[in-house]
C-alpha cells in the first residue's frame, strides 16, 4: 500500500526496472502485484507473463475474464464470486494442445513436411542479407535489445493501398509484407528474401484457452 497516485506509478517502475522473468532461476511464468493507493479508492494490478506461456490472443482472453470476474464480484454485494457460474466450463486445457502438437511432431506425416520446407527454403544456401549498416556489423553475441520504428501512413495513402489490396484480391497485410521485401531486395541486391511472420496458431477447439500457440512461418520471395 502507498500513499499517492505517483507512489504508486514509481512502485510499479521500479518493480518493471528490478525484477525480470528468469525461468532458469526459478521465477514462476506469471507475476501479479497489486498496488493499493490510501488516499484514493484505486486499485494498480500488474501482471506479468512470460511470453513462453502468452500471446497476444491469451491477453484479450484474460482481461475479458477478470472483468467478467470483477463485475460479478462487485455485485454480489459480498465482493466474491463463484468462478464456476461466472465463466463458461472450457472442454480443453493447453496441455491437450500440446499434446497434439507432440502427436503431429511424431507421426508418419512429419517427414513429408520437413522436406518440403528443406527443399522450399533451398537448406543451408540462403545467407544473411547484405543489407548496408550505418554502426558496423552486429554484436558477437546476440543480446535482442533494439528498438522499435513507428511509421504513420496518411489516410489517403492507406485509402490507396486499401484500393490496390481489393483489385489484388489481397489483405492489407500481404500488400506491406510484398513492400518490405522490395525495400529489403533493393538494399541487399539479394533476389530471394526470406520473412518470418506469424500465425496465429488456434483453431476453434482453443479459441478461448490461454497459452502460447503463435507459429512462426518463414516465407520465402523472389524479388526480379
């Protein structure tokens, strides 16, 4: 509990800034804090998921519940409610997803789809891009810090592409990822591009389950 509003913003930074996910030293894949401010009635809940057991799906899934929850609980008139009468009863659970996933990875078909990809991304003989750097080449070991780029599209030029991806009989979507290859095969000089993007990996049975199902796709574009 503290005593403010500001308190309370700075104890959830410093929460962000001192304590990480470290699966491999023990940490639970999920974290919550509650923060109670006194001069106020207000509430800061924080939580925190490792991305091994999240995605964005599982976000949308879980804020809607805890509603449902608070909604229930705050007119009860006790501050409590019955989770069993409050959500629907789900048939699956993750591990049946994960079961599957294992069954799929040892059956007879597997074989089929591993050479398909081996052949379709030509194994061993795509290279890394050449793409020109202002900083030098990359660090000798990986760390994944960056940052992000935000570009903002006018409105009349998303209307265009909107236009350009309806006579394509195509998504927005696939309309920027053929653009992002042509920047990427321009600056390279490479003809073949290689794109990870991801799926979203559910199907109806685990509309409503939280846990990581994300697929990453590798898509593989000749650029002439």
């Amino acid at each position: 509990s503290v005593a403010t509003e500001s308190e309370a913003h700075a104890c959830v930074d410093d929460e962000l800034r001192a304590h990480q996910l470290d699966l491999l030293g023990g940490d639970a894949v999920f974290r919550c804090v509650i923060v109670c401010v006194a001069s106020t009635t207000d509430v800061l809940v924080l939580i925190r998921v490792h991305h091994i057991a999240f995605d964005g799906t599982s976000a949308r899934i879980m804020l809607r519940e805890l509603r449902q929850l608070y909604d229930a609980a705050a007119c009860s008139g006790r501050g409590t409610c019955d989770i069993s009468t409050c959500l629907p009863e789900l048939n699956w659970q993750y591990c049946d997803f994960a079961r599957q996933q294992h069954a799929f990875l040892l059956g007879e078909g597997i074989e089929e789809h591993t050479r398909y990809w081996r052949q379709h991304l030509r194994e061993g003989s795509l290279e890394v891009l050449n793409l020109p750097v202002d900083h030098g080449p990359g660090p000798a070991k990986l760390t994944y810090r960056g940052q992000s780029v935000v570009c903002v599209v006018r409105p009349e030029m998303a209307a265009s592409l909107a236009t350009l991806a309806a006579e394509l009989r195509c998504t927005l979507v696939q309309v920027f990822l053929a653009l992002w290859c042509l920047l990427l095969a321009r600056h390279s000089g490479d003809e073949e591009i290689v794109v990870g993007i991801t799926s979203r990996g559910r199907d109806a049975a685990f509309h409503d389950i939280v846990g990581y199902f994300v697929n990453i796709l590798p898509l593989k574009f000749a650029v002439s």
